[in-house]
C-alpha cells in the first residue's frame, strides 16, 4: 500500500512533473494510479516516482537529453527492449535527435553485443516509426528475416 509520506515529499511530487513532461500524461497517470493503488507493486511506483525521477532524472549536472543517452545505453546493454521503448520516446521528447539516437545505438555493439544491439533496433525503430519520425518502409534484421 502507497504510504502517505511519498505523496507529500517534493521528490515525489516532481518525479509526477517529470514524468508527465517525458512520458506524458497518460503514463503519469498511470504510473501515479499505480502508486496510490493499494496493490502489491504501489509501493514500487510510489518509489520509482520518488527516487528515480524526483531525485536522479531532476539532479543537477546533467541534462535530461544526456541523462536519456546514458539511460538508452545502460537498457541496450541490459538487454531490456521494452523498456528502451519508453525511453526512446521520453529521449525524443528530451530533445535527441534520430542520428544521436543512431550513435547510441551503434556506440552499444561493441559493450553490450550485437545480439542486443539488434533487439535495441527494432525497438527503437517500432517507436521512431511510431512517433512518425522514420518511415514506415524502415526494415530491421528481423524484418529482413535475419533473425
């Protein structure tokens, strides 16, 4: 169960901010519905809101488009296409362009593999194509059969 301190604490409330301005609004709600929900996970949301975006993504030192970059890079080596998904439309959002997109994509293959780096593609390329900024033509390795 959400605990009521979360809801109070500044972190929390500009994780909220945050994540509206890189996700959206349906996400935020989302994530805030999932934290005031009572469930098993409300705590974890609560959480992700607090700390993760209210105190790292909100720090100074960094800004959001290179927080994305760095973020981008650590789910390609992590092998986690889903979540590079929301993390590719919140680093659009942030300001990255397709080619830095591309770099970080390609900067990955020699860390984290070219097995993972062909998933992180077609992840990235479903939402680029998606949010209409590359051509719905746009083929992968596994398009192509490849994998």
């Amino acid at each position: 169960m959400s605990h009521p301190d979360f809801e109070a604490s500044a972190h929390y409330q500009q994780g909220l901010k945050l994540v509206e301005e890189m996700f959206g609004d349906q996400f935020r709600k989302g994530m805030e519905a999932s934290a005031n929900s009572g469930g098993f996970a409300a705590d974890t949301a609560a959480i992700a809101l607090e700390m993760a975006f209210g105190a790292v993504w909100s720090r100074p030192g960094l800004e959001r488009k290179q927080r994305s970059l760095v973020t981008i890079g650590i789910l390609i080596g992590m092998g986690k296409p889903r979540e590079l998904k929301n993390h590719i439309r919140a680093g659009v959002r942030n300001g990255l362009t397709v080619l830095e997109i591309q770099e970080a994509l390609i900067q990955s293959a020699p860390y984290a593999g070219f097995p993972a780096l062909a998933e992180a593609i077609e992840a990235t390329v479903e939402v680029l194509i998606e949010l209409g900024i590359i051509d719905k033509g746009s083929k992968t390795a596994k398009d192509r059969g490849m994998l």
